[in-house]
C-alpha cells in the first residue's frame, strides 16, 4: 500500500494549502501589528521621559512632582511601565504629598464639581537648532509672559492685541496664566536650550457663551520663531483640545494688514469677515484644522 504525499500543486489539496497560507498570513500580520505597537509605546516613553528631563526644580514643584520621582522615572527602561509621572496631572492640584502610591496628584471631586482638568503630555520639537517644548499654561509662568511681551516687536505686540502695547498688568497676567483648561485653554512654547525657560510663543481660545460651540482664540509666536510652523503645531492642539471641549468654531479677530496670518487662516477653510474698520473676524471650523499640521511638524523635526 503506498503512502500519499501532500502536494501542494494538486487540486484536491489547494484549500488545505490555501488554509495554511491564510493562517500563516494572519499570524504574520498580528505578530507585526504587536511589534509595532510595542515599539510605539517604547518610542512615546523614551520621548516623555526625555521631556521630563528638561524641566528644572520650578516647574517639577507646580506640576507636584519631587525630584526624587523626577529622576526614578527618568531611569527607567523604555520597556518598563511607567510609575506615574508620565501620566496626567490635574492643574492646580494643591495635594502636597502623593496620595496614591504611583506618583499622581490627586484631589477629591466634591459633589456637582466637573471632572477633574488633566495635564495633558509635553511635547518637543526642534526648531532653528533650539529646543522647544510645548506645554499647558502654569500659574508660574507670569515672569515668563513679562519677558515674551518685552521681546516682541511693537508690530506684532499690535498685531496680537490691535493696538499698542507695551506691557502686561497684574489682572491681564492672571488671566494669560491662571487657565482652567476647559473654558479657558492655554499653551505656550518655551524655549529650553540656555538651561532655563524663554517663552517664545503662546496660544489659547476662551469659550464664548454666544454662539454656543464658538470658543475666541489667538496665538502669538516670537519674532524670531515665525514663518518655522510653530503657530500651526500650536493651532491644531488648541483644534483637538477644542472637540474635546464641545467647541466646534475657533473665531480669532484679525487686523486688516496681518497678511500672513489671514493666509494661514484662509489655507485653513476660516470664513472671513469684516468686524470692525481694520479688523476682520475669521471662525475656522475645528474640522478644517488637518493633520496637516503634524507633517509640517515632522518637516520641522527632521
């Protein structure tokens, strides 16, 4: 009695051997799924704990991190979980000492209180040679908007608040730094390559009660960091944090001889209108802000 030979070539055996091949394919694509998100994951926590490096004793202490937690996250392996820090933090926690054993403060919602505001990731790019970490707005960060606003240019001081400005007063730096992160979103870009922090461009909206979704915006980047894609990196986060937020129109107003940014709205989808004699009102749908901006980012980075 012979004995029969699996041949692949023969008819009776192509779906068992297109079966296998199947089979073989999935397990292959799955294996190579799992690689990659592996790899991402050890990517996004070499990123953050490079991040967490940057940061000096000021603002570990207002993110209510110790630098003892600091440098034992920072120690750790790509492969290893994180502890905690690179997790979310809430803003203006007054927690004192961690309270749940992992390094992240936290504090008790009280009844009818909204959830908690989390501090969302840091983020570096480089640009010009410099590094720039982009970041939520602090309480601390007053000193650095007293210097930002020194530093810039009597044109784009006027072009930031349409008419001339020299400094800012006590009540309008609490408002550009004490932020909730809901209502009122705040991110700046700080330039970390002296050692200390230099502020170099900021971005927030403040949401409006009429129309509803609408949330008024603005952003301003330092002389010497414009025309870099900085303002767009800046405008698609206050985009995500936006749909996070109900918010569905960015409304900025413009004046009438900011070319450049009326071009960068208008390669956006904004509607563009007259507001006042030498300022214009653009509501920039949230949708239209692409992910575009992350390839100019990429462009940057490189």
């Amino acid at each position: 009695m012979s004995k029969q030979i699996f041949d692949p070539s023969s008819q009776q055996n192509k779906p068992v051997h297109d079966g296998i091949i199947f089979k073989l394919k999935r397990a292959v694509d799955g294996l190579q799924a799992e690689i990659h998100r592996i790899g991402a994951t050890w990517r996004r926590r070499r990123r953050q704990r490079r991040q967490l490096a940057h940061l000096d004793d000021r603002s570990l202490k207002d993110l209510a991190i110790r630098p003892s937690q600091a440098d034992f996250e920072i120690a750790r392996k790509p492969w290893q979980e994180d502890s905690g820090l690179g997790k979310s933090h809430e803003i203006g926690s007054d927690c004192g000492p961690v309270g749940n054993g992992r390094g992240i403060p936290h504090k008790r919602k009280k009844k009818g209180q909204r959830n908690a505001v989390l501090f969302p990731r840091f983020e570096t790019l480089w640009i010009k040679g410099h590094p720039i970490t982009l970041r939520p707005v602090l309480p601390a960060d007053k000193p650095l908007f007293c210097d930002f606003m020194q530093n810039l240019s009597d044109r784009s001081r006027r072009l930031r608040f349409l008419v001339p400005k020299l400094e800012l007063n006590g009540n309008e730096l609490r408002f550009m730094s004490e932020v909730d992160q809901q209502d009122h979103v705040a991110w700046v870009a700080v330039d970390t390559s002296t050692g200390n922090e230099e502020l170099v461009a900021e971005a927030r909206f403040v949401k409006l009660s009429e129309p509803r979704g609408t949330a008024e915006y603005a952003i301003t980047v330092a002389d010497a960091f414009q025309g870099h894609g900085l303002g767009g990196r800046l405008m698609q986060i206050l985009a995500q944090q936006a749909r996070e937020n109900g918010i569905f129109t960015l409304r900025g107003t413009v004046a009438a001889d900011n070319a450049a940014m009326l071009g960068f709205l208008r390669n956006r989808g904004a509607k563009i209108n007259l507001d006042a004699p030498g300022v214009l009102r653009a509501d920039l749908p949230v949708v239209a802000v692409r992910k575009s901006e992350q390839r100019t980012v990429a462009r940057i980075c490189g």
